[in-house]
C-alpha cells in the first residue's frame, strides 16, 4: 500500500490528503466527479488498507463547500470505514462547513448518525 494519496482540487473534484506518515488525512472543495465511484474507489482502497494497521489517534477532515448525490454515497462509505477504525482506535471526524451553510452543517450531523460515530462539527 502505498503511504500516501494526494490529488491536486480541479473546478469537480476534491483536494484529497491520505498521509498516514504525517497523520495528515482530509478531502476538502467540490465534490462533483463525472464518475464518483471511479474517483473515490482508490480513496476507498486505500483507507481500508489503513484500516488493517492505523496510527494510534486518526483526525479526519472533511471541508466540503459542496458535494452531489453520488459523491454523498462515497463519503458515507469512507465514513463507515472510519467507524469501523474507531472500534479499536481513537478516531476523530471533523466535519468543516461555513457559517450559514445550514445543508452542509445537516449533512455532516446525518453522516454522523448514520455511521454510529460522532462528528466534530467545525464552523470555518
């Protein structure tokens, strides 16, 4: 496995950070890819790799502006992977929206919900 993913932000895709070395771990910007599935699925692979051997405390940051329907399937894959994690090691999500932002804000209290794992919700 390889020890990091980075993926530079485009107009449709997300900055996307993995570095388990650094501890450094956040998808940040607009998530609108053609083919969500074919964006995310290395992203996927490559947490649950992670998974098999985490660092001790893993800080997830989410810092969407905007994401569609597909990408929200991803994200709540990742999510649960996360999850998944935290049963036996301390994982922290922090889920960023901006002030006023009311749909991001309910859309990181329902990922929250829906994975059984609580989110710090961060107003930028």
């Amino acid at each position: 496995m390889a020890n990091e993913i980075r993926i530079a932000a485009t107009e449709d895709t997300p900055e996307v950070l993995l570095d388990d070395k650094a501890g450094a771990f956040k998808i940040s910007g607009r998530s609108l890819p053609e083919d969500a599935f074919w964006f995310y699925n290395p992203i996927v692979e490559w947490l649950v790799g992670y998974s098999k051997t985490p660092i001790a405390n893993t800080e997830f940051h989410f810092n969407l502006e905007y994401f569609n329907t597909a990408s929200a399937k991803q994200i709540f894959k990742i999510a649960n992977i996360l999850s998944e994690i935290s049963r036996s090691n301390p994982v922290k999500i922090k889920w960023h929206y901006d002030e006023g932002d009311k749909d991001m804000l309910a859309s990181g209290e329902r990922f929250s919900k829906l994975c059984g794992i609580p989110f710090e919700l961060v107003k930028n």
